[in-house]
C-alpha cells in the first residue's frame, strides 16, 4: 500500500495535473486585483458573482488554503518524485556502461565496423586520444580478446532533471513560508479574531493584534506628513487585524512629481525608522521602485492620499433660502467631521472623506486639441448624514468646470458607492461666480418676492381690459414656478395627471412650460435688473438654460446646501506597504535552480560513444564503433561520422 502510493506521488499526472492548477491560481491571482475592500469587488461584479469568488478565496489566492495545500501537495510529489529517481539518475550520469554486449552495440542508431592492419595496443591508445580530444571522458575495459572503449560527455544534462525538480520543491517552500501559514491556523482555531469595525490603532483590542515576531506578511499603513506608526494593517476577508513593528516610521516629507498634464510623475517619502530595541535611527528617502529594507522588512512606497487637509468651506442654502438665506462658513479637515444646522433646523453631520488638489479626465475636446488630459482642479469628497444615520455621498470642484464651451460648478452626489455619482451643474455667470443662480434661487423660495416680480414683469405689457386675463395668468405662473421649485419637472407632471383631462394633457403641458420659462427668464431680468424689452445677449439666453436645468435638478439633489470650497492647506499621506517574506529567501535560489534545469534539459545532450576493438584471424584488429545521444540527433550525427572519419584514419597513420 505504501509503495502504490508513493508511485501515485511521484507519478508524472499527478506533477503535470498540480503543476497546471498552480499555474492556473497565479494567472487568477495576476489578473484578479489582490486585497481589496470586499465593497469595491461587490460594486465591480455584483452580487452573485462576489459570493462565488469569496467562497472560492479568489480575492487572496497566494494565502488561501486551497493554493497552500496545493503548493504543500506539490512539494511532497516532486519530493517522492526525486527520491525515487534521483538516485538512478545520479547513477546513471556516472554510469560508463562498459559492460555492453557487441550484438546492443551493433543495433545502436549510429554504427560503424571497420579493420586495420595494427597492434591492437597502437590503436587503442590512438582512438583514446581521439576521444579525449572531442571533450569525452571514457573508460576501458578489457574481456579476453576484446577491448571496449566506453566514453560520454554532457552527463551534467541528467543533473537537469534534479536542478528543475528541486527548484519546484525549493520555490513552493518558500511560498508556503510566506503563505503567513500561522497567522491563518490562530484564524482558524480562533486564537486570532478578525475585526470588523472602524477603530482607532489603540482600541483594536489584543485579540485582533499579531506579535512582532510574526514571521511572514503583507500590511498596508497610511501616515500623514509629519506622523509616526509602529504598527499596519493585515486585510483579511471583511476586516483586518493589526500588526505590530518592532520599529517606528516617521514620515518627514511627501513629495509628488507631476506631467505637465498634472497626472502624476512620481511620488517619494522621507522616512525616518527609529528602532528602540537596538537604538537605530534610519533616514532613506524610498519611491515606488527603491525601498527600505531593514531586518528583514521591506517598506515599499504603495500609494498616496490625503493626510488631513483644512478645507475652508461655504455652505449655501438650496432650501427655504429665504428663511436663513446666509451662507454658514466653516473649516474642517479631511477625515473630520462637523455638525451644522439645515434652513430648515434639522441637524446634520457633515463628514469630509478626501481632498484631491488635481482631477485628471480626458475629453474629446481636449484630444481634438492634441492633448490627451487636463486638469479640472481640486475637489472634494463627503458625506451629509442625518440623525437616523442615513447618509448621500457628494464630490464637488473647487473652480468651474468647462464644458462644451460653458463653465460649471459640478457637484456629484450618489445614495451609495454601488451608484456612480450623478452631477449637479450649476453655471456660472461671465465674472466666473455662481452668485446669479443663487440669487435666482433665493428668488424663487422667496414667496412674497416672487409674487411681486412676477405681478410687476406681467403688468408691463397687459392693457386694462386684459387685467382679469393677466391675474390668471400670474397666478398659473406662480403654481407651476412653486411646483417646480419644489419638486422639478416631475412634480409638474404629476400635478397634469391629477388636475387635467388625459385628452388636454399635451396642450397643457406646453402651456405649462412657457409659463415656466416665461416665469423664469422675469426672475433672471429681475436678477439682472433689467426691463422685459432689453432682451438677452446670446450668452445670457444660454446662462438661462442652464440655469433652468439646474434648479430642475435641485429638488433631487438631496442636500439643503450647496457646500463650495474657497481655499485649503494640503496635508498628504503616503500609503506604504510592508512586507516580511523570508520565503523570498527560497525562492530566488529556487529560480536560479529553475534556470539551471532548464538549461541543462534543453541545451545539454548527454552523448555516448562506444568503441570495440577485436583481433581478427588474419591478424587484423576488428573495430565497432557506435554512438547515441539524447538530444540534438542531427548535430550528433554530424559528429560521429566526423569521429569514425578520424578513428578510421588514426591508427593508419601512427603506423607509418
């Protein structure tokens, strides 16, 4: 029983089948984003399709269970696969096979017989030189009346073998050693708790820590300008765990290059590693390709964001202006939060979750231009959540955005990060200020105002006996400018649908929106203050519009401000990864193994020529030569028909 499961062990299936599964794993592992959020892969492959590869460990590959039983199943086969071979291979490559019998030597590939007038001692020795100077080592045998002469060169091609076959062993070791093997068996046996929640380092409890001593893993830790860490974090499944250093990290400075364009060039840190177990300080300055290495650790420079940045801030009422039409001013850093009161009292939160000084998108009215990107300036990210914790995510510009030849000021906002963000595009008017449209919007929440504006541009035109007629129409214009500030273009639909014959719906609904426009365009000129007859300039018609669409799009925008960014001091953090892989150790060795293999299996033909030589009756010596080689048949053949040339010539002519 023992020895069929060896054989199955050492069987060539069994290396092939492993072999190609762990091929299979690194290429899921090499196109398949490692370590990341579990939300970003719910967002990217939906539900189904999350659980089936989180049930399958597809989003860690090179630590899950499956790929370590593999790699550990896979070095105890190439292991018995080497212990039953290697020494028949070993003994093969010294083996000289001097002991061949003539009628082996004559069904050989390449075999030739021939007879010479000589003393057999003369021509042994003469075909012995000639060996040797082909580069074989050889050795003779004498039986009698016959001598073999056994030689073979390119032995080192059997050695192949082994070096490919130990380098498997060697590189999936030193996986397995940084596979974080222990860390996954505390996991397993619940000596190590996964944590969940949003802590700050000092409230992860101890349960959810690893000792300095962990011998293997991959941590990630973020540290702003001018902040210290001794510890990182270890993503694991939909938590992490965190992992002490036995050093602290400093970070002095963060310094980003960037393409004329804004995208970044490069980006460095200066570090400073202070090691109070053998009282080291280390200052090195790391970037993406050149990190620090100290006791085994390497810190490699990952990534980059913001490290607390003061954003000065203005929020601008979107609702009941008119009420508590001033703007509320306030500064908070990222990362920070801080409470403010609505127009309409309630009180919300307003957390701030990032800062970019540069936004790089691509347009096709920059590539009809010749170039690929610009930079539409900094922006930033956060939350506005309410007292029952339910919360919309926004991202606004800090200066207007040109679009299509007109400036905006963009404001995107979702229910969650499965959603992409849907903008607000608020123009601005020709001194580059949105004033205008807010003005119009406090006009328009402004009950008594917007009354008279609309009493006062209607009864510019109307004679007397149009009074009656004009009144209707002044109050139809303030129904649907109120339906509309409220609620857009949809609560003026649904307001057709309860109030108008189905059959009169299409004529109303034109109605409805020239009163809307008409409405409007009086609260611009009264913006403006301007008379009805002035008309609009070209531009002012087209500042119109969008503005139209833009208090369209305010009722669904679901924040009581507008939240605009007037200045801000940038702090960044530098995103480092920290790694311990004493398996690299192995594995480097191992490739060099790999190499060596391959060269030896590949480039290497272990070749063999066998030399017999008999007396003859008539005092002739009988010559047998024959050759095989593993590889290179052509190449071999070329060179044994040029080493029987010679051998045929050799004993003729030292006997002149």
């Amino acid at each position: 029983m023992s020895s069929r499961l060896l054989r199955f062990l050492g069987s060539m299936p069994l290396a092939v089948t492993l072999l190609s599964a762990v091929a299979i794993a690194s290429v899921i592992g090499t196109l398949l984003q490692q370590n990341q959020p579990y939300q970003d892969y719910l967002i990217k492959f939906g539900p189904f399709w999350h659980q089936v590869y989180l049930s399958l460990g597809l989003y860690d590959v090179y630590s899950s269970l499956w790929f370590l039983l593999l790699l550990a199943f896979l070095v105890a086969s190439t292991s018995v696969c080497l212990l039953l071979n290697g020494p028949a291979i070993v003994a093969s490559a010294s083996d000289y096979r001097e002991h061949l019998h003539s009628k082996i030597l004559a069904h050989m590939p390449e075999h030739q017989q021939w007879r010479v007038f000589a003393p057999l001692s003369l021509v042994q020795g003469q075909l012995q030189q000639l060996l040797q100077q082909y580069g074989y080592r050889l050795r003779s045998r004498a039986d009698g009346e016959r001598v073999l002469i056994a030689a073979k060169k390119g032995s080192a091609n059997r050695f192949g073998y082994i070096c490919a076959h130990l380098a498997v062993v060697v590189i999936c070791i030193g996986g397995l050693l940084d596979g974080n093997i222990p860390m996954k068996w505390q996991s397993l046996f619940g000596s190590l708790a996964i944590e969940t929640r949003d802590l700050p380092a000092s409230q992860v409890p101890a349960a959810s820590r690893l000792d300095t001593d962990n011998s293997a893993f991959r941590a990630n830790i973020s540290i702003p300008e001018g902040s210290a860490a001794d510890f990182a974090f270890i993503n694991v499944g939909r938590g992490y765990v965190l992992q002490e250093l036995p050093f602290q990290i400093r970070l002095k400075d963060f310094r980003i290059e960037h393409y004329s364009t804004g995208q970044p060039k490069s980006f460095q840190s200066d570090l400073v590693l202070r090691d109070p177990e053998r009282d080291t300080t280390l200052e090195k300055t790391i970037s993406v390709n050149e990190p620090l290495r100290y006791r085994g650790f390497n810190i490699y420079q990952a990534s980059f964001e913001d490290g607390g940045s003061k954003l000065d801030l203005t929020l601008r009422p979107l609702i009941e202006p008119a009420a508590n039409p001033e703007a509320l001013d306030v500064s908070v850093r990222v990362n920070d939060s801080v409470k403010v009161t609505a127009p309409d009292s309630s009180e919300l939160k307003l957390e701030i979750e990032d800062f970019r000084a540069y936004n790089i998108n691509r347009t096709a009215a920059s590539v009809e231009r010749g170039q690929d990107f610009r930079d539409d300036g900094p922006s930033f990210q956060f939350k506005l959540r309410r007292v029952d914790g339910s919360a919309r995510e926004y991202r606004n510009y800090m200066r207007p955005v040109t679009l299509e030849g007109r400036d905006y000021l963009l404001s995107g906002t979702r229910g969650s990060q499965a959603e992409p963000f849907r903008y607000l595009y608020i123009p601005v008017d020709a001194a580059g200020s949105a004033d205008t449209f807010f003005e119009m919007l406090h006009l328009l929440h402004d009950d008594d105002r917007l009354a008279q504006v609309i009493r006062d541009r209607a009864g510019q035109r109307p004679s007397e006996d149009e009074r009656e007629l004009t009144q209707q129409l002044t109050g139809a214009t303030l129904t649907i400018l109120k339906l509309f500030r409220d609620g857009g273009y949809g609560a003026i639909a649904e307001h057709m649908d309860t109030s108008v014959p189905e059959d009169q719906r299409q004529f109303a609904s034109e109605a409805y929106i020239k009163l809307l426009h008409g409405g409007l365009r009086s609260l611009y000129l009264e913006v403006l203050d301007q008379s009805a007859d002035s008309g609009l300039s070209e531009s002012q018609s087209l500042f119109l519009d969008d503005a139209i669409s833009a208090l369209a799009g305010v009722p669904n925008y679901g924040a009581p401000f507008y939240i605009a960014l007037n200045d801000y001091e940038q702090r960044q953090a530098s995103g480092l990864l920290i790694a311990r892989s004493p398996g690299k150790l192995l594995v480097y060795p191992g490739f060099a193994l790999l190499l060596a293999g391959i060269f030896l299996l590949f480039y290497i033909a272990q070749r063999r020529v066998w030399i017999e030589l008999r007396e003859a009756d008539d005092g002739r010596v009988q010559v047998d030569i024959a050759g095989e080689s593993n590889r290179l048949q052509d190449e071999f053949r070329q060179e044994f028909e040029q080493l029987a040339s010679q051998a045929r010539q050799a004993p003729e002519q030292a006997s002149r």
